[in-house]
C-alpha cells in the first residue's frame, strides 16, 4: 500500500495533518495474492499465477477503510461501519485491512477450487475426493442452539429445523474406496460467502461414510482464521494432512497430522491435495517398509524410503508421472539394480515401478497385478523373483558389455 502526509514537491516541510483526520492517506493499495491458473491447451495457454484484480472502487473503499483504522475512527460510507478499539492503530490498522481481504479471496478461491476438482472427478490424479465442510466451535454451538420446532406436526411428531452457521473451511477425504463418476452437490460456506462444494466418487457410498465415519481414511484439512482486531498478522489459512497410523499389530493407530505449504501468491488446492497425498502415502511406505524388513533381509534386499523420488522408467505404474513422491527403494543386487515401491496416487494401493526395465513387459505387468491386489503378503512373495530379474539383467548387460551375445527377454 502507499501513503502519504501530503505537502509539496520541493521539500518543505508538510503542514501538521489535521488532528481529527490523523494526517495519513492510503492512496492506492496493490494486490500481492493470487491463484494459479491451469494450462488450456485448446487455448495454447502454460499454467500461470495471476494475481487478484481489485476494482477502483474496491481500492478506494479499502484505501478508506485503512485510512480510518489507521485513524482509529470508522470508515465513511458506503464502507460498512467498524468498531475500533484502542485508538489509532497507525500502520497496524493498515496491515489489518490489506491482510485481511488478501486472506477473504484466498478463502473463496480455495472453495472454488474445490469445487472444479471435485466435479471434474478427481481427474488430475485420476481418483476421487470427497468435500465437507468444516464448522467453527462457535459456529456449530450456535447452530445446535438455535435448532427449532417450527411449529409443523406430522403423524404426532414434531419437525425439526437445523439452522446451519458459518463454517470455516473444507476437509476432503481421498483413497476412498469404491469409486465410480456419481456427482452429489452439497452446500458449503466458507469466510462468509456461500460458494458451494461437491462430493465425488460415491459408487459405493455406504462404504465411503462408513470408512470416514471410522476415520480410516486420509484427508486434508484447509481452515481460515479470521486476523484478531488486535493483532493484525494473527489471520491465517492453514493446510493439514491427516493420516491415520492403524496397522496390522495395532488395528486401532491413531492420527498422525502433518502440516502442508499453502501459498498465498498462488493459491493451488492441487498441489495441497497433492502434497497431503505424498504425506499419506510416506506414512504408509514407512509402516510397509517395516513389515516387509524381514523378508527383505531374508532375500538380500536392501529396502530405503526416499521421500522424493522420481518414477525411474518411462511407464507410469502409480499415476505420479515425474513428479517427486515418497518411494521405497528396494535395491536388488550389488551393481545398483533397484525397482521402487510407492502408494498408487488414486487410490493408494502397493505400486511396483521399474519393473519394465529388468524384465518383458509381461513379467512386469504380473508382478504390478499381484503387489496391488495381494499388498505386503504378495510384496514378500515376490522379492526373490524381483532379485532374480535383476540378477539376469545384470548378466545380460555384463555378458553385452565383453562382446558375447544374449537372448532378448521373452515378450
């Protein structure tokens, strides 16, 4: 934002500011925050952030506004009137007010976009999520109170009103089980401003609520607090992934949470998702990892969990493509040969990648089959075959490398 105190260009000293105006000015406020715009190959058009457009008029009411609290008065019309406690809050008050609708249009952007994910099915990780909203403590206090008899009587009973408050952000579930295309709307409300949510992917959709009403399932919570009067920094949205840690040996676990980046000068819910994807699936590669480190001793093979690997061949076995995710490195034999083991991004199911590069693609496609149906039982059956792959492949290339002649892999 930039103010002045008035006065003239030839470095006079400006006259004293009038007392009951304070004496600063907020003459124009610019827009730092923003969201990122996908890529429109239709239009020929890259992904781009793109900064939040204010009208004249949205400047000249928040350049009023500043100015007021600044001040320490109420803003003129057609600003609604605030109350400031305190006194002048000085450059404060500025803040208060740039902060506060920088945070106000990510909140909306953040519904937004939750919503064209969900009605697009998930697609840009080809699965499904399910959107809810998330009620304030106050909120929801409130709308357990003014629950109401509307006075309406059918077969003797009483009907009952919910009235519904505000809530303060969105949780969305992934890997939910049973996926299919069936699209539900819901409404939802978020910063004050009703936007709308969706929820996808309900083929089966009494296992969906019964898996999010036992909370197996991972979500992503993003919330938006409100900048206290007092404290002009204290506003926030925060981003957070909740996993839950049940295992075989302890089938109860627990929630672990996992605090995401969320950026403001482009607001992305994709890559939250995406993000809150990567730490579920860590999660459950570092439990996987654990079972599989017996029979992983037993067959000479050395596991490690990277926690930003890249998919090392072309095929795109868990959906990831080249993006970084977390992955378990199994290295099969001395000369280096590895293959990778990671959560499917769709549904989060055992994924073995590399396979295509140490043995036919038939063999590849059986041993990716049975590690996503069978998960960790059918892993430990299957790392002595993906040694002995290896093995061959280290053969065949050192057998090349001295000039003699191998037969190509059966296809």
């Amino acid at each position: 934002a930039t103010l002045t105190l008035g006065g003239d260009d030839d470095g006079a000293d400006p006259p004293p500011p009038p007392p009951k105006l304070g004496g600063w000015l907020v003459v124009s406020i610019e827009m730092l925050a923003g969201e990122m715009i996908d890529a429109d190959e239709d239009d020929g058009r890259a992904a781009h952030a793109r900064v939040f457009p204010l009208t004249k008029t949205e400047v000249k009411i928040l350049g009023e506004r500043a100015t007021a609290r600044m001040a320490g008065m109420s803003p003129p019309p057609p600003a609604p009137p605030e109350l400031v406690e305190g006194g002048a809050q000085g450059l404060a008050g500025l803040h208060y007010v740039c902060h506060d609708i920088a945070l106000r249009l990510c909140a909306m952007t953040v519904m937004n976009q939750s919503k064209k994910v969900a009605r697009g099915g998930g697609a840009w990780h080809g699965g499904a999520i399910r959107t809810e909203q998330i009620m304030g403590k106050a909120e929801a206090k409130r709308a357990e109170s003014e629950e109401k008899d509307d006075g309406e009587k059918e077969s003797g009973e009483t009907t009952r009103r919910r009235v519904r408050g505000a809530g303060e952000g969105i949780r969305m579930w992934f890997w939910l089980p049973g996926l299919s295309g069936e699209v539900k709307a819901s409404g939802s409300r978020m910063a004050g401003v009703d936007v709308g949510s969706v929820e996808v992917g309900l083929g089966n959709a009494a296992a969906v609520d019964a898996a999010v009403a036992a909370g197996t399932l991972p979500r992503v919570e993003l919330t938006y607090v409100r900048a206290d009067d007092k404290d002009s920094s204290s506003g926030a949205i925060a981003a957070r992934a909740l996993v839950p840690t049940a295992t075989s040996s302890d089938p109860g676990g627990g929630v672990e949470t996992f605090e995401l980046p969320f950026s403001t000068a482009s607001v992305d819910i994709k890559e939250v998702l995406a993000d809150g994807i990567r730490a579920a699936a860590a999660t459950r590669l570092r439990q996987v990892l654990e079972e599989l480190g017996p029979a992983c001793d037993a067959a000479g093979v050395e596991g490690v969990l990277v926690e930003d690997a890249v998919n090392p061949g072309d095929a795109d076995e868990d959906g990831w493509a080249t993006a970084k995710r977390p992955a378990i490195r199994l290295r099969l034999t001395d000369a280096g040969t590895s293959v990778q083991v990671t959560c499917g991004k769709r549904g989060g199911e055992l994924r073995v990648c590399g396979v295509a590069s140490i043995a036919s693609s038939g063999s590849a496609a059986s041993v990716e089959h049975a590690a996503c149906v069978g998960g960790i039982p059918a892993l430990r059956g299957l790392l002595p075959t993906l040694r002995r792959y290896a093995e061959e492949r280290d053969l065949r290339d050192a057998a090349l490398a001295a000039g003699g002649c191998t037969h190509p892999a059966p296809r």
